[in-house]
C-alpha cells in the first residue's frame, strides 16, 4: 500500500541508550538477535533490517540528552525518521512554537516534550523489509500442504514496532504528538495509557504512553519497553528459548506465563529484562495492522488486556470481567483523565489495586 504525501514520520528511525555497562548490553542486544553493525569502547550500533539503528553509549557521553531525563540506564532519546527534507521543516516549524529546538550539524533536530520525553527527528531513507512466514494450517484450511514448515535457527527482529513511556500526563503527551507530529489516535486503555500511530507506519502503534498515576509507576517521565517486530509465533518462541537458555530474565514469567498475546493490539509478545534494570525488550509478532480508516477504540482496563495466557494475574481473570469496549472517535475517554496539574495523582478503583506483576497486562 503506498504512503501518503501526508505521511511524515515513518516511524522509529534509532533509539539512544544511556548505559553504566556497554559491554554487557552489547552482549544483551547481540543473544536477543539485533544485527551488529560495530562497537567499539564508547558505542555500539545494531542495525535492523529497516534500517532502524539501536544505539547503546556510556554515561557522561556527549551525544546522550543533557540533562538526563531519568536516573539509572534506559532509552535517553527516541529518534523519530521524517520521508521528507520539506516534512522535517515543517514539523520543525511547528515544534518550536511550543518548546525549545536545537539543530545538529547534520540536520537532526533534538527538542524536549512538555512531559520530559527527549525527542529527535531526521530525514529517513526506511528500507524494505522482506519476511518470510508460512502459512496456517487448521482442521478445515490446509494451505500449507504437502510442504514443512520453515524451520528457524534464531530470531532475528526486523523492526522497531514501538516504544513505551509511563508519562505524567498521558493525555497530554499523545495530544502533543499529534499537534505537531501528526500520530493517529487509535486505542485508550482507559486510566492507563494511550496508543497512538506514526502516518508512515500501518503496525497498531508506533508508541504507547502508560499513565504515571498507576501504583505501578514512577512518578515522571521514564521508560518502559521497547518491542521489535518477527515473522511469527516461532521466531517470538525461538528468541525466548535462546535468551532463557542464556540466563537472561523473562519479566513476565510471573505474570503472564512468559509468550501471550495482547488484546487491545492483538500482539504475541514475550519480555526480556534489559541490563541493569534498562526497561524491558519485547520479541513482537502479529500485531494488527492498519490504516486511516481506523477507528479509535476506548477500553477497560481488565477486559481490554490479555487474550490468554498461562498465569494471568488474578485481577484479569473470571468470567465476571464485564465486555467494556466502545467506539471512541468523539474521545469522550480522554476527559476524566486530562491532568488539571503536574505531579503523581490520587486514582480510585481497581487500578489503584496493580501491583508490579500486572504491568504488562495493561
């Protein structure tokens, strides 16, 4: 399907991590399947099939956002890719009516979001990616007949699906990424975040804000996970497999039962705990793919969560989790929810009852 002239952003085009160990997290991204383009003492670089770039630098260096938008290592900048030179000046234009923009040598624009996101775009070159799954057989459809299926010896993400932020004002922060980036609004869980869309991409989200009021949350802006798009269930399966059987923490194995799949997104996914208490990594596969014909949707919470799974927390269970999906164009969902001032807020109900084993069921 071709994009738009309207398109824009295309979606992540590198993140930027700040880290006390490189080596460690060199190995990290290197065991979860990221291509290694180099290292050296002070970076690493991965590569993606798209053309996406992960990033990992050393404390204190330079390049990282000054000053750091949150303690501890973790994704220091999210750099947005633009189609166009005429689009980039254009969202350049628009961003500096509200916030401060500085310009590099190269052209990359760095600004700072009104919650505390650090924020850069650049012109982007995205490639093709090529993937090849087989299809699915079931007791009545058989379109993989007479043939085995492929058969996978690691995995090997291709994309940059998205990336999570908890947000001291979710509303806010979707609401400002569409003022002046252009994302589509395209799902709210109600009171814990919102999911929006880069023009240039047609996967679910390209970012999800989680309310900084849940009891699970910081209390300013910070990051949360970043999901990489596969081929399928086998590749999500594969790269669990690998990373287990190189000691690294699952952190849904508790919560959810290790690979499940969301409801809101239709995502199968499986988390990996990222050095030195980073964020997460999210293996991510068949998610819902769409366009501007999309219409939003606001959910609860519990019903809006997760599909299935092995060991759900308790709060997402029963037969009693009422249906509570409407069509939300109008984003009536949005009003309870606006942020009258700064700082983390009282919230009543069974948010106020999630605890750290339900963050990813949100």
């Amino acid at each position: 399907m071709p994009l738009s002239s309207s398109t824009a952003v295309l979606g992540v085009e590198s993140v930027v991590f700040g880290v006390a160990d490189l080596a460690e997290h060199t190995r990290f991204w290197t065991d979860f399947g990221l291509p290694l383009e180099s290292t050296t003492e002070t970076e690493s670089v991965f590569r993606l099939q798209s053309g996406s770039r992960v990033i990992i630098l050393a404390h204190g260096d330079a390049r990282l956002p000054s000053p750091d938008p949150f303690d501890g290592d973790g994704l220091k900048e999210t750099v947005w890719g633009i189609d166009t030179a005429e689009n980039l000046e254009r969202i350049t234009a628009s961003l500096a009516s509200e916030v401060a923009v500085t310009r590099d040598a190269d052209g990359t624009v760095h600004c700072v979001c009104p919650d505390g996101q650090p924020i850069a775009l650049r012109v982007w070159n995205k490639r093709q990616v090529i993937s090849h799954t087989s299809p699915v057989n079931t007791p009545a459809h058989w379109p993989r007949f007479n043939e085995h299926r492929i058969w996978r010896k690691r995995a090997i993400p291709k994309t940059i699906n998205h990336v999570v932020f908890f947000s001291p004002d979710y509303v806010g922060s979707f609401e400002f990424y569409e003022r002046h980036l252009g994302f589509r609004y395209i799902d709210h869980s109600k009171g814990t975040g919102i999911f929006a869309r880069a023009g240039g991409t047609f996967e679910h989200h390209s970012i999800f804000w989680v309310n900084c009021d849940l009891p699970i949350a910081p209390d300013h802006f910070k990051f949360m996970h970043i999901a990489f798009g596969c081929d399928d269930i086998d590749e999500v399966m594969l790269g669990a497999n690998i990373m287990d059987n190189k000691g690294w923490k699952n952190t849904t194995m508790n919560t959810s039962g290790g690979i499940s799949r969301h409801r809101i997104s239709s995502a199968i996914y499986y988390y990996c705990e990222i050095p030195g208490h980073a964020g997460e990594a999210e293996y991510h596969a068949d998610t819902d793919y769409l366009d501007d014909g999309w219409v939003p949707r606001a959910w609860d919470f519990k019903f809006g969560s997760l599909l299935w799974s092995h060991n759900a927390p308790a709060i997402f269970r029963g037969d009693d989790i009422p249906w509570d999906m409407a069509f939300d164009s109008d984003r009536k969902s949005f009003d309870p929810y606006r942020r009258a001032k700064p700082g983390k807020q009282a919230i009543s109900g069974d948010l106020a009852n999630l605890t750290a084993d339900d963050e990813h069921a949100i």
